[in-house]
C-alpha cells in the first residue's frame, strides 16, 4: 500500500472478505444466501434423501458488534496494480498518523463498495479503558448506537454556531463526565470575541433591552384582548335583556289600548315597523360600543407609543454616550501603541512562535489518539471475528473427529474379521477344530450381503456410509436373487462411490458463495463445473435454472396456471393418448423405488406431465421414451419444470418428428452418428463394417431415452448435467465417448454375435466418470454443432426420398394384393394391430 489509509482499506476488505467467506460455506449448504433459484428449496423426488448437512448457526451479537467495530475507509487512486508499480513506500511508526489521512478515513463511506447491512455502521471509536467486554450483550449495543444518534444530531445542530480549528469531533467519544475540546474551543473564541468590541457589546446590550420591552407589550396586548371579549359578552347579555323587556312592555301596551278598534292589517303593519325599528336601534348600541372600544383602544397605544419613544430616546443617549466614551479610549490606545510600539515587537514575534508550536503539538497529540484509537478498534474486531472462526474451526475439528473415531472403530471390526478369513484359507479345509471360524465367517459373508434398510437403527452419533439397497437417486443396486449377482453388485457400488470426486463439491460451493448477489449467466467457468458433474444437493436448482435458460421465451408467452390448465383439460376431456401413458407408466423404470409400484409416489406425477404434454402436443401425443424423460427429470424437478424440462428435450433441443410416429428425426441421427464414427473412430467403424454389425440397432435408444437405463447411474446424471445445458451435441459426445472407452475390448472380438452381445451390456460395465468425461470434451474435440446441423439437412432428405419409395412400394403391394387373390391372405404388422 502506498498510504496508510490504502493500507487500512486493504485490512478492512480482507477482513470482511474473510468473514463473508467463512460464513457463506456453510450458507451454500443451507441454502441460505442468494444461488440459481434463491429462496427455494431443493425439490424433486430424491430430494428428502439428501443427507443432512452439520451447519454453524450464526452468531447474532457478534454479528452486530462487528457492524459497531466496522472501521469504514475508502481506496485512493493507488489501489490495485497502479500501487504495484510503485515503489515500496517506508512505513512509518504508529504514533506517525497522519492528520489529513485519518481525517479522510472518518468522513468517507464505503457505502459504494459495500452492500446490505454495511450502510448502517457507524463510526465510534473506543479506547482499551472504554471497551470492557469483546462479546457485548445486544442490549449495550443498542444503548451505544442510541447514544452515537444522538451525538450525531446534536453535532448536526451545532455546526453552524461554533468553530473549532479542528477536523476531529472528540465530542463522539462515549464519556458523559467529558467536555468536547470542539464545544470549549467554541465557546472560548465566542467569549473573547465579546470582549474584544464594546461598540457591539453596547448594541447588543440595546438589542436585548428592545426585545423584552416588546414581550412584555405583547403579553400585556394579550391580557388587554382578553378583557375585551369579556366585556362585549358581558355588554350583549345586557343588551338582549333590555330589549326583551322593551318587547314585551310594547306588547302589553299594544293589546291592552292601542289595539282596540284598529284594523287587523294596520296592526301587522305597526308590529312590522316597530320591529324594523328595534332593529336599527341596536345596529345603532353595537356601533356605539364599538366606538368606544375602538377611541379607548387608540388611547392606549398613543400611551405605549409615548412610553416606547421615552425608551428609545434614553437608549439613544446611552449609545452616544457610550461611543464617546469608546472614542475617548480609542484614541489613548493609540497614543499607548504608538509609544510602545517598538518594545512589543519583540514580544509579540516571540508569543507567536510559541503559540505556533503549541498548535502544532497539539495537532501532532490528536492526530497520534485518532490513529491509536482507530488502530484499537480494528484490532478489537480482528479479536472478535478470530475468536469466532476459530469456535467454528474447533467444532468442525470435533466433529470430524468423532467421524474419524467411529470409521476407524469400523475398519478396525472389518480387519480383525478379515485376518479370521485369511487364518481360515491358510488352515487345512477337512480340519474339524476350525468350526468356530467357520461360523465366524459365514458371519462375515452374511453381512457382506446384508443391505442398509431404513428399519436399521442408527448410531448414536455417526452412521457410516454403507451400500444401501437402493442409490440416492433411487436406483435398485443389489439383487434379490443369486449371492453371488449381490457381492457383484456391491463390489461394483464400493467402487462407484470411491471414483467420486470431492474436490468437485468444493468448486461448487466456491462457485455459488461468489455468485451470492449476482444472477446466474452462462461462460466457460459453468460450463466447466456441469461438465465435471452437479454435486447432488445442487442439481435440482440447476436443472431448473438450465430448463428456465432454454424455454423462457415459450414461458413469457404463456398465462399464469398454463400447466394446470393442460392437465385439466387432459383429465376432463377425451384424450388419445392416455391409454397408451397409463400401460407405460409402471414399465417406465421399475428399477427404481419412486416409480416400481402403483402406489409409487412418483406415479401419479409422471402421469400427471405426460398428459399435461399430450394436450400441449396433440401432433406428437404421447411417443415411448418420454415417459423415460419425465421420469429422470421428476427426481430433480417438481411437476410443472419436469413438463417444461420435456418441452426443452422435444421442442427446442431434438429436430422436428423426433417422437413422431415416423420417429423421422431419429432415424436421421443415427446416420449422423454413423459418419461421425468413421471420422472419429475409424478403425472401430471399419470393424463393425467387416462384421456387418449394425450398432445403431444399440444406440438408436441411447438418443431416443438420453442413456436412460443404459449406463450406471452415476453416469447418467452427469450426462444429462452437461445435456440440459449445452444441448443436444452431448448425447453425440457421449455416444462416441463410450466407443472409445471400451475400443480395444470390441476389436478383440472376431465374430458378428459375440461383438453383438457384448454391445448390449458393455456401458454397464463403465464406472469412470471422471475418465469417460475426459474423453467426450478432451479427446473428441473439435466438435463443431455447424457440422452436425448441416449432416443432418443432408440426411434428411435422403431419408425423406426412401421413406416415400417405401410408401409407394406398400400402395403398389396393396393394389396387387387386391387383384391377385393368391396375395389376398397377406396380412401386414399394423393391419394386424389394429
């Protein structure tokens, strides 16, 4: 690093890179952190098998205690290789900060750089007599970032009324009993700035006398107001009983005289009057009273004008007063300084330096605690987070080794049942004393076939991975019948599992902890990861993310439920194809647990897709070997992506009729692969040819199912890994890959029948992936998919042309047999189905 503050940010990074690292491998198992489909759990019918993962929980409080520690910096322009191309610069000591640098550091943010819940740290720095506990309680950690809050805005609030010559607010340090050196400063150069001017000392002193003389007018104004309403309330109530009296007199003195003998009309027209009358003398009080109110109130503030102007004009005369006197001791200070003007030159030079100094050590002094302070801090969190990684680390060391012991105490039974077995072929086979090693080893032979069930109880502590009767994908492994046909089996799953690579687990995890907050793209690191094989609790999100990848542009156009609605109208209307599922469904892979009996669970969801597919497809319908198809991806996807992972294989990946009637398509690349086997394995080809074996009879259904029951199950999955997503140019790779892993066994052959049954079992007999794998993406390269499209558009027509001969040889065969009646008998393979 260049500067201390670069190397300060580099600690940092590596800090919490290391941090993020660590916890992120054991989020990856869990499924926690952002992957291929976040916030979603494997699914898939295999997926309750996977084994259960030993995951760390997290530490909250020492999670928010690192947020309070964080040290928050930011890079210079010397950051990355413009920094290596510099010289290495000479580190200074640790008092030796410097002021500008850690200045910096403080204000800036790493806001930018850093995502989540990095925005909210706050920058408190604590010294080693402050920090008393490195794993506080959460209660102290929020009683301190209250605490940090509110300092902030006090600080916020005081800006703009103090100075300080400062860069540094000690005013955040967490110590009531102390004062901010910030806030003395202040308050120091406020106080001796007030001292220094008597003329604004003498205006202020005015300016205050001036505002309380106002308060007290407006307050005594308010009490004035308040009487007012009063009296007006009082003077209504008056008024309104004066002219009830009024009324009801001038009633009593109209219906006893006046009214006798008049007129009813000029009666109501004298009440009318009389009302009018009462009316305008009211309106008339009203006005007087607030005449009244009006002449008093105007007499009033004629009084407090007149008070006001007496005021005004004593403080007048104080000023003048005042600014004589300061012109009077202005003109002594200047005849003062013009006489010692000459002796305080010296002194004033001398003062000066001094004081220069003393800034300078006192910024020296700050800058040393800023740095020491954050120095402590940045250790204290080193403290804390090494101490967590290291309680991990310890678990993790006390978990293998209990699985350490418990496998060790396992092989240790296993050699001392062996030794018995080699005492027993060393000692004569007639001796009638060895009857107790005898039964020892028919023991060990017993439980050798014996196969792992789910009724076995557990151990305590740790259950070694023993060869089950089932695989984790389902898959039967051991026989029913024939001892011999299990030990077999069980030699052939030992070395399965020991071929398996772990180093491509970790890759993995590696991978999907570095794609934590980014979206999945495709490149040449993924591509190379599915190539060497998904590691199993990952599959089923990466199938997904691969068949959402190819039908994305199928799936925008389709309406919320698409899916459902398919199987709703398969199930309720007539559908051509549902005979033909429902035959198929229990002969699809009886081999394997979800799918061997009609209670199977995966029974109904293998149905479920097939006529889902059928209506979506009514031209293709329902053609055997896509039940194969649907039943491979159901143990990794749920019902509607294993629909969706068919629609990739049918539609997008296999050219038109490849599952029609005709089976056109595939017929075709079976020519394809043909070329491809003279130009990739000649001297293979050739032999095949001088035999007049016909392979494609073989490999016709390895294109059709994708190597569905035609190799081990290990291989078959990392086939359709790297099939899901790089497309149909896979199945050739393979295809020809298996070939050659087993090319000089099949040259040995001399004879048509021999090399035909040995092609009918060989790919069962391959159990290297890693091997196999190296072949269909090292050794066959180049590999271009423009030369496979274009041999494809070539063999197509050929196909084409003889299939139309061969239709019009069977209309030509039909008329002739309609006309002969000694061919009237024939009868051809469909007229007979139907």
């Amino acid at each position: 690093a260049a500067t201390r503050q670069d190397m300060t940010y580099w600690l940092q990074e590596l800090q919490q890179k290391r941090w993020e690292y660590c916890n992120n491998l054991d989020a990856a198992k869990r499924d926690s952190r952002t992957s291929p489909t976040p916030s979603d759990l494997s699914k898939g019918l295999v997926a309750k098998d996977n084994p259960e993962l030993s995951i760390l929980s997290q530490n909250a409080s020492a999670e928010r205690a690192r947020n309070i520690l964080a040290v928050e910096t930011s890079p210079t322009d010397l950051v990355g290789e413009q920094a290596a191309s510099q010289p290495a610069p000479v580190q200074p000591s640790a008092i030796n900060f410097s002021l500008k640098q850690w200045s910096a550091e403080i204000k800036n943010s790493m806001s930018s750089l850093r995502k989540g819940n990095n925005e909210n740290r706050k920058s408190i720095f604590y010294t080693s007599e402050e920090w008393e506990l490195l794993d506080p309680t959460p209660k102290d950690l929020e009683d301190s970032m209250v605490l940090e809050e509110k300092r902030k805005h006090l600080a916020e609030g005081s800006k703009g009324l103090t100075s300080s010559a400062f860069p540094f607010d000690f005013g955040r340090i967490p110590h009531k009993a102390r004062r901010p050196l910030k806030d003395m400063i202040g308050s120091n150069k406020t106080r001796n700035s007030s001292d220094s001017s008597p003329t604004e000392w003498c205006s202020g002193n005015g300016n205050r006398l001036v505002s309380e003389l106002q308060l007290k007018y407006q307050s005594q104004q308010e009490e004035l107001e308040k009487l007012k309403k009063d009296l007006s309330s009082q003077k209504e109530l008056v008024r309104l009983l004066q002219q009830t009296v009024r009324s009801s007199q001038y009633d009593k003195y109209f219906a006893s005289r006046l009214c006798e003998g008049v007129p009813k009309d000029k009666l109501e027209l004298l009440h009318q009057k009389d009302d009018q009358i009462l009316g305008l003398n009211n309106q008339l009080e009203k006005l007087n009273l607030e005449k009244d109110s009006l002449q008093q109130e105007v007499k009033n503030l004629k009084c407090k004008v007149g008070e006001l102007n007496e005021q005004l004009g004593m403080l007048m005369e104080t000023i003048q007063a005042k600014d004589e006197v300061i012109m009077k001791l202005s003109r002594q200070l200047s005849e003062c300084e013009d006489n010692t003007s000459s002796q305080s030159g010296a002194v004033n030079s001398s003062m000066a330096t001094c004081i220069n100094k003393e800034l300078q050590e006192l910024d020296r002094l700050k800058d040393n605690l800023q740095g020491y302070k954050t120095q402590n801090k940045f250790l204290n969190k080193e403290i804390l987070e090494l101490s967590a990684l290291r309680r991990n680390a310890e678990a993790r060391e006390r978990e293998w080794q209990a699985k350490y012991t418990s496998l060790e105490a396992k092989l240790c039974q296993i050699e001392s049942k062996y030794l018995i077995l080699l005492q027993e072929m060393k000692a004569p086979v007639c001796s009638e004393e060895q009857s107790s090693t005898r039964e020892v080893i028919a023991q060990l032979l017993e439980d050798a076939l014996k196969a792992e069930t789910n009724e076995q109880p557990e151990q305590a502590f740790f259950k070694p991975h023993l060869v089950s009767e089932y695989d984790i994908y389902g898959f039967q492994t051991v026989p029913e019948d024939d001892e011999e046909e299990k030990l077999v089996a069980k030699s052939r799953a030992l070395d399965l599992r020991s071929l398996r690579e772990i180093s491509t687990g970790v890759k993995w995890e590696n991978y999907l902890a570095s794609m934590m907050n980014r979206e999945m793209i495709r490149c040449v690191e993924l591509k190379n990861l599915i190539r060497s094989g998904i590691p199993h609790e990952h599959r089923s999100k990466m199938w997904k993310w691969c068949v959402n990848l190819h039908v994305k542009k199928f799936k925008d156009s389709t309406v919320p439920g698409y899916f459902q609605t398919l199987l709703q109208n398969a199930l309720e209307k007539q559908n051509p194809a549902s005979k033909q599922i429902e035959l198929d469904l229990l002969r699809t892979l009886p081999n394997n647990k979800h799918y061997s009996s009609p209670t199977s669970e995966g029974i109904q969801k293998l149905r479920n897709v097939l006529l889902a597919f059928s209506w979506r497809n009514p031209d293709i319908g329902y053609c055997q070997g896509l039940n194969r198809l649907v039943a491979i991806a159901l143990l990794y996807l749920e019902q509607e992506d294993a629909f969706w992972c068919l629609v990739t294989i049918v539609e997008v990946f296999m050219p038109r009729d490849y599952y029609t009637k005709t089976l056109l398509g595939s017929q075709v690349d079976q020519r394809v692969f043909k070329d491809l086997m003279s130009e990739k394995l000649p001297r293979l080809h050739a032999h095949f040819e001088q035999y007049k074996v016909d392979y494609t009879l073989i490999t016709f259904n390895w294109f059709l199912v994708v190597f569905v029951d035609s190799v081990v199950s290990d291989i078959l999955f990392k086939i359709w890994d790297s099939f899901l997503y790089e497309g149909p140019k896979v199945i050739f790779r393979f295809a020809l890959a298996l070939f050659k892993y087993k090319e000089e066994e099949i040259l040995k052959l001399q004879d048509s029948m021999s090399i035909f049954k040995y092609l009918r079992y060989f790919t069962r007999t391959i159990l290297d992936a890693r091997k196999l794998t190296a072949i269909a993406f090292g050794d066959l390269n180049p590999f271009p998919l423009r030369q496979i499209r274009n041999r494809r558009t070539y063999h197509l027509e050929k196909v084409r042309l003889e299939l139309t001969e061969l239709e019009a040889i069977r209309e030509d065969f039909l008329r002739e047999r309609e006309t002969c009646i000694e061919k009237r008998d024939l009868i051809s393979d469909d007229e007979e189905d139907s």
